[in-house]
C-alpha cells in the first residue's frame, strides 16, 4: 500500500524575530513522525513560510501546535509588514503528496480548522478545496480588508469566519484570524534555454501559461492592445493550464530560463510542461537544453514523467522505480546544471532516510540478509523468507516479460509485455514490503510481553493486545499467501508467449512461488493457534489452505508448460 503522506505550508505572521520562529517551529517538530523541511523567513514581509511533510494524523497535529504557539507569541496588534495577513498563522493549507485524496485533505483542514476555533479561540476560515462557499476558494476573499477588517467582518456577518466568529474582542485583536485549507502540489520548475533573451524567454511564457498573452490589433506584436467593453486586455490563452510562467535571465548560469509554476499538476503534469515548452522554444528557434527543479517534488511526479518517456520510446515500463526515476531525470535534463539527486529532491525518499534509524530487511544485501537470518535473533524468520522467495519468484516473472518486450522482431508486442511486467513489478513490491512487515508483526508480539500485569485491568489490557498483536501476525503471512498466488498469472503468461529462452526463468519462478505460499502458510497456522477466537483462527487457517492447494496445481501447470518449451527447443 502506498504510503499517505502530506505536506503543510503555513505563513506565520512574523519574519524578524528568529528566538519566535524557532519557538514556532519547534513545536511543530514536536511531533513524531514529522520532517520540517524548509523555514523561510522574510524581513520585508514580516512573514516566515515552514514547510513540513510526514503522515496526515502527524501533520495536522503538527500543525495545530505551530498555530498555538503563534496564538501565544505572536500579536497582531503590533505587526506591520509588506505581505497581506489577516492573522498570526496567517494561512495553513495541507496538501496530498501520495495515497491521498485533495478531498480527503480538505476534510482533514476543515477538522483542524473547527480545533483552531474550538481549543484555541482563534477565528478561522476555510478557502482552496476546503472551502465551504465557492468565492471562498479565493483566498483573497477570506483576507479581504486584512486584519485591520476583522472588527467588521466578525459577529455575524456575511463576511464571519466559518469557526469561531463571535463580536470582535481582545482575544481576537492578539490573534486575528487563520484562514486554513487544502490545495494540490505546486511544482516551482525552470526551463534551461539555449539563449541569454529575456524577451525570447518571455515570449514562449507568453505563448504556453494559462493566462496566455494581451490581443493586439492585426495579430501583431506590436499592435495597439486591444480591450473588452470593461477595458479590461483581451488574453490569449497559452497551451497549458494550471500554469503560470515568465522569462528571466540568470546571471549565475548565464542563461535564460522560463520559470513556471505548476498549480495542478494532475491537468498539466511535469513531463507535459517539458514537451509543450520545447515545442515552443523549437518553433521560435530555440531549445530547452534543461530543467531545474526548485524545491521537492513529489514521486510519483518523476514516475509519471519516466514511464512517458518510456512509452514514447516503446519500451517496458515494468522496471524498478529507480530506473524510471533515472529515465525521467535524463529525458529533462534535470541533472544538466547540478546533479539531481532524488534521495534529497523527492519527498518520499527524504522521509524514508527521516525513518532510516529503523534499518529495513529489504535493503539489506543478499549476503546480510542471509547472515542475519541465521544469526541468533528469531527475526526475520520463515515468514519474512517466505515474502522474499515470493518477491523473488514475481521478479523473475517481471524479468521474463521486460526481456520478451525488448526481443528482436516483437516490436509490435511491446505493449502486451509491458503490461505483464507492470503488474510483476507491482506483486514484486507488495511482497517486499510483506518482507519486513512480517517481523513487525513479531514484534507486536514481543512488545507485549513487556506490558504490566499486576492488577486486573492491567491482565485484561494485555490480553487484549496480545489477540491484536497475534491476529495481526496471522493476518501478514497469510497476505504473502494471497499477494504471492497472483504471480502465478505473470508467470504463466510467461512460460507460454514470452521469450522461448527465459522459459525456465518462469518455471523457476512457478517453484519459488509455490514454496513462499506453503511457507507462509506454515507461519498462518502457527500464529493462529495462538488466537483465543477459534472461529477466526480456522477461518484465516482455511483461506491460507486453499490457496495452497491452488498453487500446487498453477505450479505444476507452469512447470509442465516450461518443461514443453525446453523439449521443443
């Protein structure tokens, strides 16, 4: 299962008094499972921008302490500064960065939001996706009039705060009004051209971002501008939506760039913006030789991005994220100014080095991995071995379909091949994941037995637990079981249309699925003997059971299609 992250970008009202931003900042990192990532003050603006990414349940906790420690150092009564605010957290939206819905954070914002009001007394707003009145999805309908109109907006009106209004008062004056919502990723990008003309540059802004270019009389450049019945310039609209972009001039590269910010990139992904910027430069006679990322970016941005330019190439897109990762950063450049390293550009691989103090299974080499399952430890054990021979098993299916895509004179079955070794790729990564899982689950079990159980309520508590921990421990292995049968699929499509020499490659991958189901299975039947609900320990036993008798037959069937291939040969 992909993993649910977001992140959160609030603007807290002060950009001058580092002790109050640290303050701020370390009650947001206060929180488990949250990484801050940037702190951006500004002195003109009086104004810090924090960035900070982990699980959604940690990040609207972390939220809600950076908002109350701004409630309690922050007040509004004595802030000046350049920027537009109407309150100490100023804005808070939350934002989906993967296995999660925009939907699903606007009703996480509007949780926090009604907690802001609720614990803190602080008058809030909801705006972007959050919002429960479309004119408030404008942000700058929420902060009209700033702070200094809240006395009017507040008690009632039409203009209140969806939380906490009440008449204007001294707790309101200190605090002001947050205004929290959910938002898509803003990717903040810059396209390397081969010309030092801002004006070039400009003009193929111009020519692809959303708001497009003023109409001028006779379609000419240097036309008188024309205007609607308002007065107001008529636009052309560029090629791309959810796009805005300008052309600038960078001393420190001694290039021009077009710098583009990407406000939705599920209707304008990275790798589209790319294509229709060099199709632009081209027409103009110029050519983006590059791309310069600025800040983090999202996985699945650079996977999208990769398999586009797989599929342009008709080549498998079945291969492990790393790769793809590699094909994305090479097709854009992205590496042409300064190396770009995806474990401090993406966010999810930050996160995962955030976590790295937990050393997964999965990352061990061959050799450690089998040194530490023979080492003293009881874990990993046969179930975390069982999810590795199945992970194994659909690699080699995997391989099967990426080499029979590439075969020479099968060029028109690329797809077909494609196709298989995704889905091999992704059973592939399930049962990694099953790997360390499975001695997570044992050591649910063992944090148990460190629980007290001196009194009554206490034996009563870890009974309790040690049911959780042990159906959680029967439930992993018997999840090996049914993610490794659905290889079998991959592997049989294999053995019959895929390259003639790989055939044994699917048939040993038949015989290693068919040992990680008997082997895990093996760890079902020893966990559940220790359930205290039989009826679910014989419920979970038989699944495991059918399923073993399935693989024996889907094996055998494979191993006997293999066997012809090999005779024939």
């Amino acid at each position: 299962m992909e993993k649910r992250i977001i992140e959160c970008v609030p603007n807290f009202s002060e950009g001058r008094d580092l002790t109050v931003i640290k303050n701020i900042t370390d009650a947001i990192e206060s929180v488990k499972g949250v990484k801050l990532l940037d702190v951006d003050p500004g002195e003109a603006t009086n104004r810090t921008v924090v960035t900070f990414v982990g699980e959604p349940e940690a990040v609207v906790e972390a939220a809600f302490r950076g908002v109350k420690r701004a409630a309690e150092l922050i007040d509004m009564r004595n802030h000046h500064g350049a920027h537009p605010r109407q309150g100490a957290t100023d804005v808070c939206p939350l934002i989906p960065v993967s296995g999660i819905t925009l939907e699903e954070c606007a009703e996480l914002a509007r949780q926090l939001a009604k907690r802001i009001a609720d614990e803190l007394g602080v008058p809030t707003y909801c705006y972007e996706a959050a919002a429960f009145r479309p004119e408030r999805k404008n942000l700058a309908v929420c902060r009209r009039g700033e702070y200094e109109a809240l006395p009017e907006k507040m008690g009632g009106t039409a203009e209140a705060p969806d939380f906490g209004d009440r008449p204007f008062d001294e707790a309101a004056a200190r605090t002001g009004a947050t205004t929290v919502g959910a938002r898509d990723f803003l990717i903040a990008v810059n396209f390397n051209l081969n010309t030092t003309s801002t004006r070039r540059a400009n003009a193929i802004a111009f020519d692809v971002r959303e708001k497009g270019r003023p109409m001028r009389e006779g379609g000419k450049l240097t036309g008188k501008p024309l205007k609607d019945e308002n007065g107001k310039p008529l636009m052309q609209p560029g090629t791309l939506k959810a796009t805005k972009a300008i052309g600038w001039y960078i001393d420190e590269y001694g290039i021009a760039q077009v710098s583009m910010n990407i406000t939705d990139t599920a209707v304008t992904p990275l790798h589209t913006a790319f294509d229709e910027v060099s199709r632009a430069a081209r027409e103009r006679g110029i050519r983006v030789t590059g791309t310069e990322i600025v800040g983090l970016v999202p996985k699945k941005t650079l996977l999208e991005a990769g398999k586009h330019y797989l599929r342009m190439q008709q080549r498998s897109l079945g291969l492990p994220e790393e790769e793809i990762i590699r094909i994305a950063i090479k097709s854009m450049g992205l590496d042409e100014l300064k190396p770009f390293k995806p474990e401090e550009k993406v966010i999810e691989y930050l996160l995962e080095a955030e976590d790295g103090a937990s050393k997964k299974l999965i990352d061990l080499s061959c050799k450690a991995f089998a040194l530490e399952t023979a080492s003293e430890s009881p874990a990993p054990g046969g179930g975390s071995v069982s999810a590795y021979m199945g992970a194994l098993g659909a690699a080699l299916g995997t391989m099967v379909a990426n080499l029979s895509a590439h075969k020479a004179g099968w060029d028109d079955r690329w797809e077909e091949f494609s196709d298989w070794a995704e889905r091999g790729q992704a059973i592939l990564n399930r049962l990694l994941m099953l790997v360390d899982e499975d001695t997570e689950a044992f050591n649910r079990i063992m944090a148990v037995f460190g629980m007290p159980k001196g009194t009554e309520a206490e034996r009563a508590a870890r009974d309790e637990a040690m049911e959780a921990a042990t159906l959680y421990a029967t439930e992993v292995p018997l999840r090996t079981v049914e993610t490794a049968f659905e290889a079998f699929d991959v592997l049989r499509a294999m053995a019959e249309n895929g390259n003639p020499a790989s055939a044994s490659d699917s048939g040993v991958g038949a015989l290693a699925i068919r040992a990680a189901i008997h082997g895990a299975l093996l760890n079902v039947k020893i966990n559940a003997a220790g359930l205290r609900d039989r009826a679910k320990a014989d419920e979970l036993v038989a699944r495991g059971s059918d399923f073993a008798t399935r693989a024996d037959a889907c094996e055998a069937e494979i191993v006997k299609i293999v066997e012809s291939k090999i005779a024939n040969s």
